[in-house]
C-alpha cells in the first residue's frame, strides 16, 4: 500500500531529485498516520524510519538520470 501510494506520487508530480523524493515519502508516511492507516500495523518509528530511507533509495535508482553519450562519428564507405 505504501510503495504503490509513493511510487503514484512521485510519477505524478514529475519529481527527479533525491530532495523531492525524501518529501513525497515524508508526507505520504505522516498522512497514513494521521489518517489512522497504519494504527493496527506492527511497525515501530524505527520500522518507518526505515523504509521511508529504501523507498527513497527506491525511487532514486528507479528514476536515475541517464548519462548523455556523445554521438557516434559518421562512417566512411
């Protein structure tokens, strides 16, 4: 539920860059808070801790930035 939600979020608003993935995953974590969504969860502060930080990783390597190569030089016959 909590990678679908982040993942939705991140593609939706665009977001590229470490910063704005650590915020997308904050705010989705204290909404299922806040919402009630994870009271009955066995997951301590730590545990969201935690997975706030590989969600993040997640998202990082899953929406990395290619390297640009420089274009191949014409072929002569």
């Amino acid at each position: 539920m909590m990678a679908d939600k982040i993942e939705a979020m991140a593609r939706s608003r665009g977001a590229a860059s470490e910063t704005e993935f650590r915020a997308i995953v904050a705010a989705t974590v204290d909404d299922l808070l806040n919402d009630g969504q994870l009271d009955d969860a066995p997951l301590t502060l730590r545990d969201l801790a935690r997975l706030q930080e590989a969600f993040v990783s997640g998202l990082a390597s899953l929406h990395h930035t290619r390297v640009a190569y420089p274009a191949a030089p014409a072929r002569r016959p």
